[in-house]
C-alpha cells in the first residue's frame, strides 16, 4: 500500500510527460494523397532569425528553401523546374520535421501552392521504400 501511495504521488506532483509519435505512411498512399512527387534538391536555404542557423538553437523560426527538380511522378513542376517550400518550426520537443542544413536530394511529397507550406521530405538515402514504388511509375 505505501508503494501505491509513493507511486500515485510521483505521478500526481511530477511535470507532464510527453509522448511523441510519428506516422509513417505506406509509399502509396503518400503518392495517392500527394499533389506534387518529386526529387528536388535545395538550392538556396534561409533562415529567419538568422540564428536559427545554429543547430543548437531552440527557439521558433521560419524556413525558406529555394529548390530544383531532379525527377517528377506527379504535378506540374518538371525536371529543371525550380520551386520554393516555407514552414515555421515551433519549439516542441516532439517536432519530427526534417531541418535542413545541407545540399542533399531528398523525395517531397506535397499539397498546396507554391510557397509549398504542407509537403513531406524523406532524404534520399533513406528512400528506398519509396524509389521501389515510384520506379513503377513514368517519370514526367
């Protein structure tokens, strides 16, 4: 009994916890769901504020990334083509989005209009899932 106690008590005067999860969506229904399916690759990132640029930094900033396209499945944007996503990373702990501090190629999965505000990126390195499903279909 003392123990329930001790536990209930721990558990009543303790800070809330956190549980984060993420969803990942099967290859087809990310392509189906998406308007635009590409392979792009950032050429022009920015920041805002400018120190958010440290990776250590924790507060709320805006990102704006200039990309090209490297392959198309779906959408209007073709192999050349150069478009822009913007979003807001909040200070959550439980955040799953990607940060990008790099050149690398990545597979977007997106809805909208340009700037894209609601799209999905999974590097390139770790799509091999997604390339197995994509490569069934036509590149535009």
């Amino acid at each position: 009994m003392k123990y329930a106690f001790l536990l209930l008590f721990v558990l009543a005067t303790s800070p809330h916890a956190t549980a984060c999860s993420v969803v990942i969506f099967p290859p087809e229904y990310e392509f189906e769901r998406s308007e635009i399916v590409l392979m792009a690759r950032p050429v022009a990132i920015s920041l805002r504020p400018k120190e958010a640029a440290d990776l250590r930094y924790t507060g709320e900033f805006r990102e704006t990334v200039q990309w090209e396209v490297l392959l198309s499945w779906k959408g209007e944007l073709k192999s050349g083509d150069t478009f822009t996503t913007r979003r807001t990373f909040d200070a959550s702990p439980c955040s799953y989005e990607i940060r990008l501090a790099d050149r690398n190629t990545y597979l977007l999965y997106g809805n909208g209009s340009e700037p894209y505000k609601y799209f999905r990126l999974i590097p390139a390195q770790q799509s091999s899932r997604y390339m197995q499903h994509l490569s069934k279909r036509i590149v535009q």
